[in-house]
C-alpha cells in the first residue's frame, strides 16, 4: 500500500508529493494532463514573496510595480509602487518545475490518469484510476484532493463548501499596448460584472488579457466585447489572439476541508484569495500545512479525521485571516453599482490615499491595503459600514 496518492499535480498538488516524497515517503501523483500545466488556466501573476516561499525561481516575462486602475467611465488612476509588486511569469513551467521537483525527490509522476472514484478499505483508500489502457485501482494510506475547483476527490470524500464559482475567459494577445511593468485592471458592470478584467504586458506589444465573472453572466460576451468598446479596446485597437485560455476560481474555504484518510488542498480547499482570485501562494501553504499533518499521521500510523484535524488550524493560522477579510471586502464590492465605483476610484486617487496604497498594496494580503485606506480616509466605510467594519 502507497503512503499517499496525490490527485492534480498543479502547485498545491506537486508542493505537497514533492514534501511527501523528501520526507521519504512512497508517493504517486497522478494527472488528467498529458503535459503538466497544460492546458494553462491563469494569467501568471505572482508575488515575488511567491518565489521565497517555494525556495526557488523561474525566468521571469515582466516585473510589475505599477497599475492603472480603470472605471466605469474609462478614466484611469494610475498607480506606482517603489518596489516589484509581482512578477509576470509562465505559468506552465512553474507547475512543471514544482512536479519536477516530486520527482527529484522520488515521487512516482503518471500523466494522462485520471481518479475516478475511490472506496475505504481497511488501513486506507483503494481509488480507481483511469488512463489509455484502461482502469486500474491503487490503494493509499492517504488521499490527497489537489485537483482544483470542481474537485472530485472531495466530492467523493463527501466534502461540501459553499462555493462562489466564477468563470474565466482570456487570452494571450499580439499588439496589447499596455505599460511596460504596469497592470491594467478593469471595473464596471459593463466591463466584468461581479470581478474584474486584467491586461498584463508580457513582452514589447504583447500580453494577457481576461476577464472573471458569476453566472447569469458569462465572460466570453464580455471579452468579445474588450476588442470592441470601452477602456479595454483603447489598449487592444488591431489586437490579435494567439492563444484562448478559460477557467473557473472557487471562492469559500471547505470547513473541514480533510475526513478520514483525505486531505484536500489548493483551489480544492478554497485556496483562491477573493479579492484577486489568486490562488498558487495561498494553494503552497497549504500543501505545506497538509504535509506537516499527514507527515505526523504517517508517522503515527493513524489517519482517521481525528488524526488530521489540525490541518483546519494551520490553514487558519496560515492564511485564514486573509481569506476571511477578503471575503468580507468581496462583500462590499458586490454591494457597489458603477456609480459608486467611479466614486470610489475618485477618492483612491487623492495623494494621501493614492500614496498609501501604493506602500501597502499586495496581492497576497489585500487586505492590508483596505486597512490602511480605511484609516487614511474614513470616508470609505459609507460604500458598505457593515462589511467594512472588521477592518476598522
Ligand atoms: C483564468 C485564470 C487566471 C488565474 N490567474 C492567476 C494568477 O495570475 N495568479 C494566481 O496566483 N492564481 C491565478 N489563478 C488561480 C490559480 O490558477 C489557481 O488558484 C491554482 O491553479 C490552484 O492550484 P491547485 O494546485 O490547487 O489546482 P490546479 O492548478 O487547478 O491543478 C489541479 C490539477 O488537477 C488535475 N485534475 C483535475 N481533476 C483530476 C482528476 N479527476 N484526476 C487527475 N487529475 C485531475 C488537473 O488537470 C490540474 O492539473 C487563475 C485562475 C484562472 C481560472
């Protein structure tokens, strides 16, 4: 019997076979994939605390210390920061280079397999497992959920959250005219109702562009229409796609996100921060927590919930709070219509607030920037009191 099956080898999935595997522990990671990282569901845009956090880098397209932030009128604040606020990077070669990783340190890697189901069995979990030649089962002492927003490993682990599913659409583009260093994002019930939409140069004339939104909206009306009018087709006038990718990011954490012999993490988890849908730094912590509790489970040789509680609070500890405010935040701004927006947007261009945001904004910890906007202009907390009020 395995010590552990890992499902999904995206980043939180390779992170944690690769942690597995180190410790010495016999590891298999599967993925429905053929090539790891294809096809490519992100825009590529991480922090470089990112790079710290996984104890090594990868080539980086662009550095990015400013954005310009554009309304509903399509006028734009623009904002610059005295230091990298992130990093623009190829997505694709980061999940490889993590599940390469997994392998270096002896996990077993198989492509083009994906989990079926899985029943309990005495001492672990038997899944069933599908690849070109057929089905087959593998049995584990523990089960790992890392494969992404509609999991089924914890479907099948009878694993419930509340979830807020947004839907993605995007594209790599020839002839964006963004600004070097610079990400463009877009607000506005016309641009991408219920989130917003991204331009990021990747290289001269070149970038990403997308957009997220809920149902009833769909994002690919609204793409087309960035070629089309308002803010977006100032910057995309000739544009041409090279490449279509699309998406779905999970917003709400599952509470608990383990049962017996199963442990979930990443987007799986509820990993995906609310504020900017990001989801690979929050995705490695926590396969570094599920590592540090299965690690002590396989050690113990018990795998029951019980064993594996403590997975809960070191997500909460880690990077629960975070979460939580951004929720609260992404409860105000669904509270906001254009008007209030373009209002908004106004007042984070006064100097004092403009300034602060540009010390403290970061991706991973939005919040941090709330905090500090709220403080430096308590006028805000009248766009939504209540939801506000956690950061005051
Ligand atoms: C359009 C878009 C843009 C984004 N941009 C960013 C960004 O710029 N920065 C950022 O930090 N985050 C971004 N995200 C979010 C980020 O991509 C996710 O949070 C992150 O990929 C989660 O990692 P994960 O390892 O949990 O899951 P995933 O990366 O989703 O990996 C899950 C893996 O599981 C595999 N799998 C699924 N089901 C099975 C099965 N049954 N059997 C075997 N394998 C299976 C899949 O093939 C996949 O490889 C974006 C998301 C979208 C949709």
């Amino acid at each position: 019997m395995l010590d552990a099956l890992v499902v999904g080898a995206g980043p939180s999935g390779s992170r944690t076979a690769w942690n597995l595997a180190k410790a010495g522990y016999d590891t298999v990671l599967i993925d429905t994939a053929e090539i790891i990282g294809e096809p490519c569901q992100c825009a590529g845009l991480i922090t470089p605390r990112t790079f710290d956090y996984l104890g090594y880098e990868r080539p980086i397209l662009q550095e990015m210390d400013g954005a310009r932030l554009w309304g509903p009128k399509d006028s734009y604040l623009d904002f610059r920061a005295s230091e990298t606020k992130a990093l623009v990077i190829d997505r694709p070669d980061l999940d490889r280079s993590i599940a390469n990783k997994a392998v270096d340190s002896g996990a077993k890697l198989l492509h083009g397999h994906t989990y079926l189901g899985h029943e309990k069995i005495d001492g672990g979990i038997r899944s069933e497992i599908k690849n070109k030649d057929g089905k087959f089962t593998l049995e584990s002492k523990l089960l790992f959920g890392s494969d992404g927003p509609l999991s089924r490993v914890a479907k099948n682990s009878g694993i419930r959250a509340k979830r807020e599913i947004l839907t993605a659409f995007g594209a790599d583009v020839e002839g964006y005219q963004g600004r070097d260093n610079h990400v463009d994002l877009f607000v506005g019930s016309d641009l991408a109702p219920r989130f917003f939409g991204w331009g990021i140069p990747t290289g001269p004339n070149e970038g990403r562009i997308g957009l997220a939104t809920t149902l009833p909206h769909r994002p690919m009306s609204f793409f087309r229409d960035y070629f089309r009018k308002g803010a977006p087709s100032k910057l995309l006038g000739g544009a041409k796609i090279v490449n279509l990718i699309s998406g779905m990011i999970p917003f709400g954490t599952a509470n608990p996100s383990y049962t017996d012999n199963v442990i979930l993490t990443g987007d799986a988890a509820g990993m995906a921060k609310p504020t900017s849908g990001g989801g690979i730094y929050s995705g490695l912590i926590s396969a570094d927590a599920a590592f540090e509790v299965a690690d002590r489970a396989l050690q113990l040789g018990q795998f029951d919930s019980k064993t594996l509680s403590p997975y809960q609070d070191l997500l909460k500890q880690r990077i629960g709070g975070e979460l939580s405010k951004g929720y609260h935040l992404r409860k105000a701004f669904l509270s906001l219509n254009d008007n209030q927006l373009a209002e908004i947007i106004e007042m984070l261009g006064e100097p004092n607030v403009k300034k602060v945001i540009e010390k403290t904004g970061d991706l991973d910890y939005a919040s941090l920037a709330a905090f500090s906007v709220l403080k430096e202009q308590p006028k805000f907390i009248k766009f939504a009191p209540l939801l506000l009020k956690p950061f005051i």
